[in-house]
C-alpha cells in the first residue's frame, strides 16, 4: 500500500479496515465508467459539429461514432476487469478465441442462414406461392429448373417437375438460389 492509504487505513474504523480494498476497487471502477462515459458524450458533440460544419447527414457520422462509442466501452470494460484482478493476457486469449471460433461457425453456417433469409424473403415480397409453375432460368441457351410449388420449406423450395420425360420427379431447390437466379412464374 502507498503511505497515503495506510494512513487513511489506520485512521479507519476497524470494520471499515476489511473494505477498503473493495471500495477503492469500487472507486477506481467507477471513475473509469464516468470517463468513458464522458467521452462518449464528446465523440457525439464532435460528430454533430462536424456533421453541422461539413453538411452532412446525420446518418454519415453515425456508423463512425458507433465505432468510436464500442471501442471506448470495450476499453472501459477491459480496465474495469482489470482493476477486479483479471489479466490482460488472459482475457485477451479468451476474446480472440471467443472471436474466431464465432468467425468460424458463422462461415460453416453461412449457406443454412443465406437459406433461411430468402425463405423469409420468398415469403414477404411473394416471389411465389404453393400451387404456383415456376422456372428459374439459366444462362441464354440452357433451360432451367421448372415445376409446380409444392412445398417452401425453410432451406429448400420442393418443385414437382413440369418435364414431360421426368415422370413426376421432385425438384428440392436452395432458396438462396432463387434470388441468384432470373425467375419465371404462372399462377
């Protein structure tokens, strides 16, 4: 302890002696939180005036100051976590193994989620509907996929095939592939 802290330790109470590493920790804490907060206040008076003195919209600085906003909380967050006795490398380790492994199922699962977003998709703007005949065409020469809707399931759009030599056969299509695609529909 400095010599300042062990005066104000000796000065204290004996039940106050147990926290008063709590309470500067406490202290410490909240001033960082204070300052962050401070200058979350004067990234947003900057980003207004400069918005004002340059013309901008609104909506340009506002990604930037996002930016500037996250990095000053990941920064509070970290030295708060560092004044509760967590280690800088240690905690660093975990986010960048947190991130990767994040990165890394987010691209394994890209396909399904592109998948799920055109379901939704399909669904509000009514590109087409059960029981509509639909083909998505290929490029000039090739013909395309062409069927009757008999099912839109999350991943795929099930087609019962409109080929005369195909006997019936049924076409399961990605969604995704629906939107990469020229479309023609019949009701």
């Amino acid at each position: 302890m400095t010599k300042s802290l062990q005066q104000i330790h000796t000065q204290l109470p004996r039940w106050a002696d147990q926290w008063l590493d709590t309470i500067v920790i406490l202290t410490q804490i909240a001033a960082v939180t204070l300052v962050a907060w401070l200058l979350m206040r004067l990234v947003r008076h900057l980003t207004k005036r400069m918005a004002a003195k340059y013309g901008l919209p609104p909506l340009v600085v506002l990604l930037p100051r996002r930016a500037i906003n996250i990095a000053i909380g990941a920064g509070a967050f970290f030295l708060s976590l560092q004044r509760l006795g967590v280690s800088g490398p240690v905690l660093w380790t975990a986010f960048t193994g947190f991130v990767t492994v994040g990165a890394v199922a987010f691209f394994a699962a890209w396909s399904v989620l592109s998948n799920l977003f055109c379901t939704l998709l399909i669904f509000v703007t009514g590109a087409f509907r059960h029981g509509d005949i639909v083909e998505l065409l290929e490029s000039g020469d090739k013909p395309g996929y062409k069927g009757h809707v008999v099912d839109i399931n999350l991943v795929y759009t099930t087609l019962q095939d409109a080929t005369p030599d195909s006997g019936g056969a049924l076409l399961q299509i990605p969604n995704s592939l629906f939107f990469q695609r020229a479309l023609r529909r019949w009701r």
